[in-house]
C-alpha cells in the first residue's frame, strides 16, 4: 500500500508486516503505520518495520534549503534512481527552475541564461566526477 485510501483494501484478521521503499516520507510511514496499528484486530499480528534510509531523510531538508538559495539547479542523477526522483521533487517544490540531467550533454544553455547563481546537487549515489563534468559544460556554455 501506498497511502492511507489503500488500507482498505487489507484484510485486518491477517498478519500485516510493514517495511518502506528507503525513499519514502518518513512522516507518512510513521503516519500509515498508526493506521494500521489502530485497525489491525489482533495487535501481535502486526509488525513495523522502519526501513526508511537515515541518510535520505537527513539529506532532504539540506537540499531544499540548497535548492531555494540559487537561482536554478541542475540535479545530476540516473533517471531510474528513486533516490534521485525523490530529492529532485523535493528541489523542485522550492525552486521550479530545477532541472534534470543524466549526464553533461543533457544540460540547456536556456536553463542557465541570466541565471547568477547555479547549483549543482545530485542523488546520494551520483558520483562528485560526474557533477564536475556537469559543472565544466556550464562553463563552457
């Protein structure tokens, strides 16, 4: 389940074990698992799992308050990185001149023009040699 609209679709005579995907809010799985626990019949039927990355969770609030301080973001990540969606989102909720980019050749010369101040970040996994070379295409442009 994914939301709280989902739990209805359990059957709570039956054992429930929860575990997150790491990237998930970890307010909202804490939220969901109250919800469950309070409708589940049996409580020793129920197990909760905190399976939320700590270092995620550590890392949103800092690259919001990143994020609102330039005036564009260039966010380096491989496009199937959940990790990555999941901070990009969050960079764009703060500044929706945030963008994309698997790689130098995906970055746009109309992002960065007028722009003084760009920031580059990146998932938790992309590595620092591919936001350098990121950064080198923008200087070059």
């Amino acid at each position: 389940i994914e939301k709280k609209e989902d739990l209805d679709k359990l059957d709570f005579g039956k054992a429930i074990v929860m575990f997150s995907q790491t990237t998930k809010s970890k307010a909202a799985y804490m939220e969901l698992g109250e919800m469950l626990q309070a409708r589940i019949e049996r409580p020793e039927l129920f197990e909760y799992h905190n399976t939320i990355c700590q270092q995620f969770g550590n890392r949103m609030p800092k690259i919001k308050e990143f994020a609102s301080a330039h005036d564009c973001i260039i966010f380096v990540s491989d496009a199937k990185s959940s990790n990555g969606k999941a901070l990009f989102k969050a960079c764009e909720e703060v500044n929706p001149a945030s963008h994309f980019v698997s790689g130098p050749q995906d970055v746009e010369a109309a992002w960065i023009e007028g722009k003084n101040n760009i920031g580059i970040c990146g998932a938790t996994s992309t590595p620092a040699w591919l936001m350098e070379q990121v950064k080198d295409k923008i200087a070059q442009l």
